[in-house]
C-alpha cells in the first residue's frame, strides 16, 4: 500500500513523437501547482529535453520580471544501471519526491529502458495521440479492408509490460488514460473513423478515452517564456481573458478531473 502522502505519479507517453506529450505534461504540471499544489516534474527524454528547456525558460522569465509564478521541482534523468543492468537514477530520484503531491514525467516518442521503468512507476499513464489514422497505427493494427481492430501494437505491450512491472514491485495498478490532441483540424470522415476504432480498441487493451485537446495557438506560444495557458489567467489577476484561453483552461481543468487528481486537490487545499 502506498501512504497517503505519497504523490501521485502522472507519466506522459506514446511511442509516436510530436503528439503533445511535453507541452501536456507542462500545461498539466503548471495547473496543478497554480491550484496550490506541490509538484515534481521529470524529464525521460534527455536527448530532446523540451520539458527542461520549458521549466528552464519559466525560471529565467521569473528572473527576469520578478513575477510570482511557481516553479516545479524538476529533474532531467539520464538512463544510469547498476551492474545488473537496473535503472538506478530514476527509482533514486522518485525516491526523493516525497514531499510532493504530483509528479508528472516526460517520457521520449521512442521506446527505451529508462522510459519504459519510467512508465511501470506510474499511477497513470496519459498517452495524447493525434486524432489521426497514423498515430492510430502506434496503438493497433488496423484492417484497412473491414476498418477494425486487428491487435493491439507495441505502445499497447510496453504499456502492459508496465502495469505487470508495477503489480510486482508493490501490487499496484495503472490507470491508463488515452487524449484526442490538437482535435478539430481534420475532415469529420476520418474523425468519426479514429473516433470508432479508438472505442473499439478502448474495450479491447483496457484503457479509458478522455475528452480531448482542442488544437490552439496558445498551447505552442508561451514555451519561449515557459509559461501556459494557465499563467495568463493568473496574470491578468481578474482582467478578461480571450474566449479560447477561458475554452484552454477548461480543457485542462477537465484533464485533472479525467486523470483523477480531484482528490489530490481537494485533500491539499483542506489541509493546507
Ligand atoms: N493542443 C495543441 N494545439 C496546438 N499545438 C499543439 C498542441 N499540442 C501540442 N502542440 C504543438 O505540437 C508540437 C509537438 O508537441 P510536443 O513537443 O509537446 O510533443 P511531444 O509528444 O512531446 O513530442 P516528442 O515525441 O518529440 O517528444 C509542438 O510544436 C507543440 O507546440
Ligand atoms: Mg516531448
């Protein structure tokens, strides 16, 4: 059993790249700790390292303007194993985040050990995917002929292998949570077409279809100053916000409640 002070483990991943994994994760991490929450956040992907730059940008924009706005505690992790081959840095520095109530985790759009013993520590596994035929194709086979579901692919089994992981390490579970990302730019055919296959697939390797992300400007132009969606709000300090950020934030707002955290937020702020 984990102790009620353990933080919630929320690891971004999918195996097909650009599909909004570190912009989420960010958006996600920034929300929460504007909600007052305490939050870890872990870069797997040391070789792009978007997450870092973004937290790396949000310090020196606080710098720069003296503004409040808070900063997670972040750590980039390279792969580093023992002499049997075991992953040692990452279990190290979860080890660490006690003190937190959220850890969110970045995880590369390939697979790799360090992210696959990233993806086995989660409490839930967020995978945002393209609302296309092409990222589909990560997650199942697809007969082309009949338009179903042949077998799950291997995001699918890396996500198993994971949930099998935990269960043995400390008889946990993972709640793996699929998003539509940058939804509302393709031709309404082939939307309902992933829309069936995705509810399809849902049933058949066990994870739950969230609402999705709406594609806006707004989620890739802050990333130079390291803010989000969510900083707007809280600078503008009750001034009037445009119509698709006030749409962006409840998005995100959704998001936490989908991914669970209602509880986390509720537990935090009674306590604080
Ligand atoms: N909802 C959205 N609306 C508009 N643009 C978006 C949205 N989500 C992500 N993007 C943009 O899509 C691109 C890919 O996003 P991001 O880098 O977060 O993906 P990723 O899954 O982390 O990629 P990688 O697999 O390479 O790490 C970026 O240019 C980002 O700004
Ligand atoms: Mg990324």
């Amino acid at each position: 059993m984990r102790s009620p002070s353990t933080p919630r483990i929320v690891v971004f991943g999918n195996e097909k790249g650009g599909t909004g994994k570190s912009t989420l994760a960010m958006h996600l991490a920034v929300a929460l700790m504007n909600r007052g929450l305490s939050v870890a956040t872990v870069d797997l992907d040391a070789r792009q390292g978007t997450l870092s730059k973004y937290v790396a940008n949000r310090k020196r924009y606080k710098e720069r303007t003296g503004l409040p706005i808070p900063l997670p505690a972040h750590h980039a992790i390279s792969s580093r194993t023992d002499e049997t081959g075991y992953e040692v840095e990452l279990p190290r520095v979860l080890a660490e985040t006690g003190g937190h109530n959220v850890v969110v985790v970045d995880t590369p759009g390939f697979d790799t050990t360090l992210s696959q013993i990233g993806h086995s520590f989660a409490d839930v596994i967020v995978t945002p995917m393209n609302d296309s035929l092409i990222d589909l194709d990560v997650m199942s086979d697809v007969d082309p002929l009949k338009q179903t579901i042949v077998r799950p692919s291997h995001y699918a089994e890396r996500v198993w292998r994971a949930k099998q992981l935990r269960a043995k390490r400390d008889g946990g579970s993972i709640d793996w949570v699929v998003l539509r990302n940058r939804l509302g730019q393709l031709e309404a055919r082939n939307k309902k077409l992933v829309a069936k296959l995705l509810a399809e697939l849902a049933r058949r390797i066990g994870f739950r279809l969230v609402d999705g992300i709406a594609e806006r400007v707004v989620y890739r132009e802050l990333f130079l100053d390291g803010l989000t969606v969510e900083d707007l709000a809280a600078l503008a300090k009750g001034g009037a916000l445009a119509m698709s950020h006030v749409a962006a934030r409840q998005e995100l707002r959704a998001l936490m409640i989908a991914l669970g955290l209602k509880d986390t937020l509720e537990t935090s702020l009674i306590s604080a």
